[in-house]
C-alpha cells in the first residue's frame, strides 16, 4: 500500500434479489466497521433509477463517493433475522427475504480459508474468473474519487423467495438480478443471493 493511503474494511453480508416487478435490491448488512454495525439499501427500479437508502449523512457520503445513484435517501434502515431469513424494513422499503442453503459457488468459498479469501492479493488473483463465471461481477476495482476496494466472499447462500414493498408498490415474486445493477463497477450475481463478503477499501 502507498504512504498516504488507508484501508478500511466492512465485514458483512450482501443480499441481492431481483423481482417480477422490475425491482431489484442490494442490501447491505454490515456487522463489523469502522462505524460499528449498519445497513444500507440500494434499490433500481424498471426504468433504471437507482436510490441508496443510507440511515446517516456519513454511509450516504461514504457510498455516494463510491457508486452511483440518481437519489439519495437518508431514512432508519433495519435489518432482522427471521425464522427463515431476513426481514429488511425503512420507511420506502418492506423486504422479506427467505434465504436457503449454500449454493455450489458457496460451497466452492468454503474451501478456502477466510483469511486467504478476503485478502485483496487474492481477491485481485480471482477477478478475472469472477468476471467469467458471474457476469457483471467484479472482486477488486477502482470505485472513483481514486478509491480502490476489493470484495472477498467467504460464502453463498440462495434467496429462494421474497415479499414486500418498494414506495407503496408490491415486489411481486422473485427473479434474477438481469440485468445486472448499474450502481458501480460490480453487481450482485444473477443468481439471488446472500453473500458473506469482507468488503476493504483504499482511499
């Protein structure tokens, strides 16, 4: 790493899902940061606009810095578990998630040990099959205002149905992430999913 620089890292979970309804969501539940625990939501809907949902002025700066959105929410985010999942509530957003077992993919992570996983050397190595294997996925990448961050995933496991909300409209059931978000230089995979990641950037 350069003089001057600093790593931060957020160890987490990345849910994304897409719906009948044109609506997807990328949540993100972060157990351990530098702010402690939080969660933050993006949403892009069928025509394309995208909207964080951020329960402070510090998540909405520090993401804003990094992805885009054509709107900026600053609303409680709350993220619970279920008896067989997530329940994601904000005052624009109500999303059950129900979550199944590990996918191949995760099994596959699970080899490898998490300190190796969520090394950004690692992470670099991975990128080009990544890109291959889940399209629109990236595991390192520079995520603008001259940031770099890497995503290294330790486990997968499959949304297997949703329900909810999104602004007063229902969701509908649950569908691919296709095509793949246009937040940043990554999306969530096609596949519906709960990532266990450890997300380091370097600003």
């Amino acid at each position: 790493m350069k003089p001057g620089r600093v790593r931060e890292r957020f160890t987490g979970r990345i849910a994304g899902v897409g719906s009948t309804s044109g609506v997807c969501v990328v949540v993100g539940r972060w157990d351990d940061s530098p702010w402690g625990a939080f969660a933050d939501v993006m949403v892009e809907d069928a025509s394309g606009h995208r909207v964080l949902l951020a329960p402070d002025e510090r998540v909405r700066d520090f993401v804003t810095a990094t992805y885009s959105f054509d709107e900026h929410v600053i609303e409680p985010v709350s993220v619970e578990d279920t008896a067989d999942g997530w329940q994601v509530s904000t005052p624009s957003l109500s999303l059950r998630l129900e979550v199944g077992g590990r996918t191949p993919l995760g099994a596959a992570l699970g080899l490898v040990p998490a300190r190796v996983a969520t090394a950004p050397a690692w992470c670099t190595v991975i990128d080009p099959v990544a890109r291959v294997v889940m399209r629109g996925v990236r595991t390192r990448g520079t995520a603008g205002n001259n940031r770099r961050e890497w995503y290294g995933a330790t486990s997968v496991r499959a949304v297997v149905g949703i329900a909810g909300e999104w602004r007063g409209a229902g969701l509908g059931s649950l569908a691919p992430v296709d095509p793949p978000c246009r937040f940043g230089f990554s999306s969530t995979p096609a596949r519906p999913s709960v990532t266990s990641v450890v997300t380091t950037v370097e600003r």
